[in-house]
C-alpha cells in the first residue's frame, strides 16, 4: 500500500505550505528533495558546459548530462540511449515530430488522425503541417462518457493516413485510451503513431518496445521534474530519416560555408547549449519514480480517483465531465450557475489548489457546451482527507453564491 504521508514528506513545498491540498498535478507536479539538491549541486559543484570541455568539470557535467538517457531509456524500456532526444518538453517533441518527420512526407490530400480530446500540444502542431501542405486533418470522435470510438478509428485509417497523433491519458477527462490496441491498428496500414504521455510518465508503467510505438514525448514537469526539459522517444530508423528542426552548434559533424553535414541521432537534434542542470534533475526525478512501485501508484490513484468521484457525484448541482470506464485521478466538473474561475478562487482560500479554464482542450468544452471547468488532479502525495475538504469546500462555495 502505497503510504502517501511519507512520499508527502520528501517534498519541501509542503514543509512551507502544510496545509496546501495540491490538486493541480495534471498541470505540474511539485519537486522532490532530492531533484531540487541534484540541480542545485550541479550548480554549486559542477557547473560547465557539456561535450568538448577536457576539464573536469566539463568531462563530469557531460557524463552526468549523457547518463540521463540511459536512466530514461530504463523507465520506458527504450531500446537504447540514442533514441532518447532532451527537448524543451512534450509541445517541442511534438512539433519537431510535425515539423520535421512528417512535413516532408505529407502531400495534398493525405491525412492526419488525431482525436477529440487531444491537448491543443497535440492538435495545432498537426493541424498546421495539414494547413501547410494541403493535408486533412481527421478526428476520432467520443462519446458523452470521454471513450474514443474505435470503430470510427478503424474506418479512417486508409492509404491516405500518413500519421497518428494519441494522447495516453486525457488531461481534462482522465480517461485512459487503448493506445496498444490503436497504434497496433495504425500499423496494420503501416501509418507511424505519435503518442503524447505528459500525463501518464509520473504514474505508469510504460514500455516503448511492448507498444511498438514509433514516437512518444512527455514533459520532466510533469513527473516531479523540473520546467523546461523534456523528452522525445523515437523509432531508431525514424529518428535517423528525420532531419534536424533547428539549427546552431553542437549538432553538427562538418560545417563549412558551402555546406553543412549534421551528426547523428539524437545530437541532430540539441542545437546550442542545452538545459543542462534541467536534464540532470530529469535524471534525479527519473531516480525518484523508480522507488516507487508501479502497482502501488495504480492502485492508490484507483482509490483516490472513485472517492473523488463519489465525493463530488453527491453534491447536487455538480456535473462531472467525462466518466469513462478506464480513467484516473483527474475529476473535471461544473458547479451549475456559478463560474469555474470562481470555484477555483474560492477552493484557494480553503488553501486547495486546482485549475479552472478549458484546460488547452477547447474542442472538449465544446463537445460538453461548457466554456470551462474546474479540474482536481492528483499525485502520489494525495490522499482522502484532501478529497472530503474538496467536496466540503464546494458546498460551501454552493452557500455562498446560491444561499
């Protein structure tokens, strides 16, 4: 059983704000002791730049920098370092992907396959290569409850399919898409598969080789890391066919000024001076995820994901949007005839912390003829005392504005 208390306890934050329910994960998680120590020592201890220093600190900082793919690649069972690219986080793995991957190959007429409830990370980078080359954009509708519909999926794959872009886990809905099945149908067509985890890497196993997955990004924020640094799993053969997105030093196998020769996978790709001392947190927060046990996390995410929702289904006047089967800790709702940036105000003068808006999936407020909601998304440092003082703070805003 996963003890939610002492995880609680590796987090300062909480030593500053102990009253503080955090129910704002899907937008950030808080950091651990020990990333904070680990980017702070690289600051005090080892700070210099990385690759063709032959210093010490150079030659240390490079290894530290270098040995954080080989820790990624261990918590996704990526095949090898190498195919672990450092990006800015899951919106630049994508866009690199969009830019660069598929561009090239994208004629008038062919087609992009998204669906309903992509983050707008994985909607307007795709709809822009669409725009660009003359390609349609597809989307695989949902139903009321936040599932995908895997038959109309089916009928869109075609010879004209050229991409798939999925989110694992939806950051509004919670809901969990059947990503094996899905890129497993994509390849029948041989179409390559995109899938964003940003919000599935803190809390899920995740094996790239079981998934046959061609891409997959995800963000170092959002899996107790720091901001700014991010990541990009590819396909060794895709990352090798695709061209560099941006370009500058370091990146680089020749340069003169008639012609430019780029280096390998993934250095290709990390143009300029890297965030450095954000990888090496990365590193530590990847260390941090693997004392966790994966089923212990399942499991209490399970158990704090139906209280939640039993909590909140009792107070009369909330909707809860999306109730999908297969879901997590991610309860988005509406408090009928009062505003979600006011719930979310009033929720932080009971010190709980939540997110209010569309929450980047405007499509999905549409779909549910709402302008916004209110969103709790928990962690492993949550527990159930946090969720009664939610479902108690919300009767009380239910006081307030409608007596």
């Amino acid at each position: 059983m996963l003890d939610a208390a002492k995880i609680r306890r590796q987090f300062p934050l909480f030593s500053h704000y102990p009253e503080l329910a955090y129910l704002d994960n899907a937008a950030t998680t808080q950091k651990p002791k020990s990333v904070i120590e680990a980017i702070t020592n690289f600051y005090e201890k080892g700070n210099a730049n990385i690759h063709r220093g032959v210093y010490e600190l150079a030659a240390r900082a490079t290894q530290q920098y270098e040995g954080v793919r080989g820790k990624v690649a261990a918590l996704i069972n990526a095949p090898k370092p190498e195919t672990i690219v450092y990006t800015t986080g899951a919106t630049a793995g994508i866009n690199l992907v969009a830019q660069s991957f598929l561009e090239p190959r994208l004629q008038p007429g062919d087609e992009v396959v998204i669906s309903y409830m992509e983050h707008h990370a994985n909607l307007i980078p795709w709809q822009m290569a669409c725009k660009k080359k003359g390609a349609k954009l597809r989307v695989v509708p949902m139903n009321k409850e936040g599932v995908l519909d895997l038959a109309a999926f089916r009928k869109m794959l075609s010879p004209r399919t050229r991409m798939v872009a999925l989110v694992h886990v939806s950051n509004t809905l919670g809901a969990i898409n059947p990503i094996e099945e899905m890129i497993a149908l994509a390849h029948q067509h041989q179409v390559p598969v995109l899938t964003d985890a940003a919000q599935s890497i803190a809390h899920f196993p995740i094996d790239v080789q079981a998934l046959d997955v061609d891409f997959l990004v995800f963000s170092g924020h959002k899996m107790f890391g720091p901001t700014g640094v991010g990541i990009l799993y590819g396909k060794e053969e895709h990352l090798a066919a695709t061209p560099p997105h941006h370009f500058g030093g370091d990146m680089i196998r020749h340069v003169s000024f008639e012609e430019t020769a780029f280096a390998q996978p993934p250095q290709r790709f990390e143009a300029g001076t890297p965030p450095i001392a954000g990888v090496i947190g990365l590193g530590a927060a990847v260390d941090f995820l693997q004392t966790l046990d994966k089923a212990e996390i399942q499991q209490h995410l399970k158990l704090l994901a139906r209280a939640a929702r039993e909590a909140l289904a009792r107070i009369d006047g909330l909707t809860i949007i999306g109730n999908a089967p297969a879901s997590t800790a991610i309860v988005s709702f509406v408090l009928e005839n009062i505003h979600p940036h006011d719930v979310a105000t009033f929720l932080a003068e009971d010190q709980i912390a939540v997110r209010a808006g569309h929450h980047c999936t405007q499509p999905i407020m549409d779909f549910f003829g709402i302008a916004g909601a209110t969103r709790a998304s928990f962690s492993v440092y949550n527990d159930l005392e946090e969720i009664e003082r939610l479902a108690q703070s919300l009767r009380g805003i239910q006081q307030f504005f409608l007596g």
